[in-house]
C-alpha cells in the first residue's frame, strides 16, 4: 500500500494545473492517468488573462505566450455576414499582468504541463493507470487502479482524491452527485483546419453567425490553424457530417481543399450542467466532472482551471493543518462562478441561433452583461471566506519598482497591497508578504479599482477583505488564518 497526500485522477489540464499547484506547495501527490499520452489533436482553443496568470504561477507562461495568437474580440453577424454587433478585446497588458484572451493549440499546453511537471519532486504522475475502485473512510480514502500496461493492480492510501476525470467522472459516481440542467442541448459539428497558406481575409475577429438556419462559429487559432463549430440536425449520422465530402461542403463558403488540411472533424452534443455536489468527505471533483458549457464564450478549460487554482491552496493548508475548514468554501465559491459563466455561454447560443437586427441582438446581450458592449464579463466567487463589498473579486497583479510582476516575488500565499501611510497606522502580523506603494508603482491603480487602500489577497489571488482606515484594516487582518506563509517554499525579495 502507497501513501501520497493527495490523488489526482486525470492528466486533462485542470489535473495537471492541480498537480502543479499542490506540487508548489511541497504537497505528496499522485496524478493517475488512464491513457499513455495526452490528446494529439485540438479541444479547448481560448483562455483569459486570469488563466494565463495561473500558467504564471506555475512556470510556462512565457514558454506558453509565444505559441499563442492574439484574441481581438468576437463580432456577431446576420446570416449575410453583416456586422450586427462587435465585442473588442484590448490587445494591451491588463490588470492582471497578461493580455486579455489568447487562442492556443491545447497539445501545446498539455506538452509544457508535462514537461514542467518533471521538476516537481513531490508530485507523481503514472499514465495507463485506470482507477475502478474507490473507498472514502473517516481519516484516508483507499484507491485501486489496474496498470494496464501489465494487467497488475495497484492499491493506493491519500487523504484526499480528486477527480479531474472528464464528464463521465467515476469520482464524482462514488460522490453520487447528481448534476443540475441548465437547459442547453444541442448537436455541433467541430471542425478543425490548418490552412496551406496563409488567408487573412478570414479575419482575426471569432465570428458567431447568428442564423437561425445554419448558427455557426469561426476561430482562429495559432498560426495557420482555423475552426468552424456548426449546429446540426439531431437526426443526422455523425459519420455522415464528418466525412470530408460533407465537411468541405460546409465550409465552401470559406476555404475549398487547395486551401486547407481538416485536421480534426467530431460531432458533439454540447451541455450546461453542474455537479450538486462538489464533495464527499475526501473526495472531490473539479473541471468537467463538476460542470460542463457550451463553447460560445471559450470558458469550459478555463472554468476546470479556475475550480483547480480555488482548491489547491485550500487542499495544501488541510493537508499541512489537519484543518479541512477551507475546504467548506471549495464548492460555495466555485458553483455560483461557474454557473454563471455556463448561463452566459447559452445566452450567447441563444443568440446565434436568432435571427434579429442590429438593436435586438444588442438588447439580447444587454439582457444577460448589462451593457450592450460586454467588454467584461467576470463574476465573482460566490458566498466563501471574505468579508464585505469587494471580497471574492480577482485583484490584479501590480508591477514592483524592479519590473516584475507580484507573483514573481511573492509565492503563493496571502498578500497585503496597501497604501504605505495606512500600513504604516497598523501592525501587521509577521510574516505577511506586502506589496505598498512605495515598492511597487502602480499599486494604487490596482487600489483605485476597487475604491480601497487596502486589499488583503488570498492566495488565488480573490480577496478576502479591504479597508479603508486602520481600525477596517485591523479587522480584515483579523480573518487571516494563524499563519500566512504554510504554503511558500521560497524566500521572497520584495523591493
């Protein structure tokens, strides 16, 4: 019998961004996978600043940026291909240290987790591991797998497993969670292509056709790579629309076979569901075990990656502690986040499958962002560990006067960014990594977002609480836990 602190079951990138974070934190973990390799063909193809800060954390960003392609923003036209509504993406730096959105080639990603992952001392990975079996008692959960390599079974021993196991996750069957329906079922057909050339009068924009007809969606990829995701009829063989006979005459109005290679043509049925239950005494789920989205606003990696960046501190101090408080807020603070990331992506179905002008398209919107533009659309965790107006909102990440970003310097534990004269008005428990104004430049524009002088950040980077004078700071400093830095490995340098 084995012993690791934690299991993770599936290799997917939400197991693999997990096994990063629980390895940043010194945590004894084995990541199970059942196949021997990762998918060699695309799936997910667009992230966000937020997840981009997450690849920071753990080393492949900038490894990553430069296999990526820049994301403009997403225009919605008739079934003519006139303009009815256009949603820019900046193309500048944010808040958050990143760029807004980029467009990725998902074996790309899988190959820098794996690569980086090598360097993780305490993490484990064993590919052809397929678990069957799984038994939660009061102070460990027993797990069998067979090696299908060579038929052998093997028993494991964690405090805890996860399933990152994709939507027919066998950890969330032993939750025996059922899953809610948010009421989007439809049949697509997912191509992928690399061009033979280079097309720019395909555009850089993503385009939904809003066709009641024929809905569809063009992305482009990195490099030369193109997709166009299509609704199809319910009743049709999908080894029908996927013959390219069929593909090329779907995609005549753009490319012809002198222009392109199909690399990838599949039929799926995209969902909106979420898991009731997100855990099970030592047991948990994360990604598309916990819920699943329709593609309309490129969120369902990201979504698993967010549920990944939430639970691995909270898993790291239970393990160290032997206090699964935190872990009450796991599902609290992720389930309402991804729902409504899941309900924006079928309003924007709904829209592509409408036929409507210019106003009744923008009021569509409006009706779901509050604003005919949509240029932001981020919502807060849901009801968890912070207190007051601002907690459960991602902060940014502030430049430090020697040019590196926060998370650079600062691991992966709580942070306080304040104004130094409030600082200065307060003792500040030791230990606690601060980011003022006086060594970093632009924290105050991180402040003034949130009209605060004080942000302390958990250490996914929400925050837990702001203040404005010393007695709010005094009383937000008081939800720390009694200690701050259980999870940093290595020494800091703030300057």
């Amino acid at each position: 019998m084995e012993d690791f602190d934690v299991v993770v079951v599936g290799y997917g990138p939400t197991g693999g961004v997990l096994g990063h974070l629980l390895g940043l934190c010194g945590i004894r973990t084995l990541v199970l996978e059942r196949e021997a390799a990762p998918y060699p063909l695309p799936r997910a193809i667009v992230f966000d600043d937020e997840i981009m800060r997450v690849f920071q954390w753990i080393g492949i960003a900038d490894d990553l940026e430069p296999l990526t392609a820049a994301h403009p923003g997403m225009r919605f036209v008739d079934r003519n291909g006139e303009l009815l509504l256009d949603w820019p993406r900046s193309l500048e730096v944010g808040p958050q240290g990143w760029r807004s959105n980029y467009r990725f080639y998902q074996p790309d990603l899988e190959r820098l987790l794996r690569d980086k992952m090598a360097a993780r001392p305490t993490v484990e990975v064993r590919t052809r591991a397929d678990v069957f079996f799984l038994e939660d008692e009061e102070d460990c959960v027993h797990l069998r797998y067979e090696d299908t390599a060579n038929g052998r079974i093997r028993r494991v021993r964690a405090k805890y497993v996860v399933g990152c196991d994709g939507a027919r996750s066998l950890v969330r069957r032993f939750i025996e969670s059922p899953m809610e329906d948010l009421g989007f079922h439809e049949r697509w057909l997912v191509v992928d292509v690399v061009l033979k050339r280079e097309m720019p009068e395909l555009g850089d924009y993503s385009v939904q056709f809003c066709d009641p007809d024929r809905p569809m969606t063009y992305v482009r990829g990195p490099k030369r790579r193109r997709r166009w995701e299509m609704k199809v009829p319910p009743d049709v063989d999908g080894a029908v629309l996927t013959a390219p006979a069929e593909v090329w005459k779907r995609l005549s109005r753009w490319i012809t076979p002198e222009d392109g290679e199909i690399e990838r043509a599949a039929v799926y049925i995209f969902h909106s569901l979420v898991a009731s239950e997100w855990r099970k005494g030592r047991l948990l789920i994360a990604g598309d075990a916990a819920h699943q989205t329709p593609p309309f606003m490129g969120q369902g990696m990201c979504t698993g990656l967010r549920d990944a960046a939430n639970l691995g501190w909270k898993l790291a101090r239970a393990v160290r502690t032997g206090d699964e408080a935190l872990l009450e807020s796991y599902q609290s603070e992720r389930h309402p986040n991804a729902v409504e990331y899941i309900k924006t992506a079928v309003h924007l179905g709904s829209i592509i499958n409408m036929a409507g002008s210019h106003d009744e398209v923008r009021a569509a919107l409006a009706n779901r962002s509050g604003s005919g533009k949509m240029e932001s659309i981020r919502p807060s965790l849901g009801p968890g560990l912070g207190v007051g107006p601002h907690a459960g909102r991602l902060f940014g990440q502030p430049l430090l006067a020697d040019g590196r970003r926060m998370d650079m310097t600062i691991g992966h534990e709580f942070v306080l960014v304040v104004d130094a004269a409030l600082a200065d008005a307060v003792p500040l428990p030791e230990g606690l990594a601060v980011v003022a104004t006086h060594n970093a430049p632009d924290v105050q524009t991180h402040l003034d977002r949130f009209s605060t002088r004080a942000a302390l950040l958990r250490p996914d980077r929400f925050i837990l609480g702001t203040a404005n004078t010393p007695p709010e700071l005094a009383i937000t400093l008081g939800r720390l836990p009694s200690s701050t830095r259980w999870v940093t490995r290595e020494p800091r340098n703030i300057q």
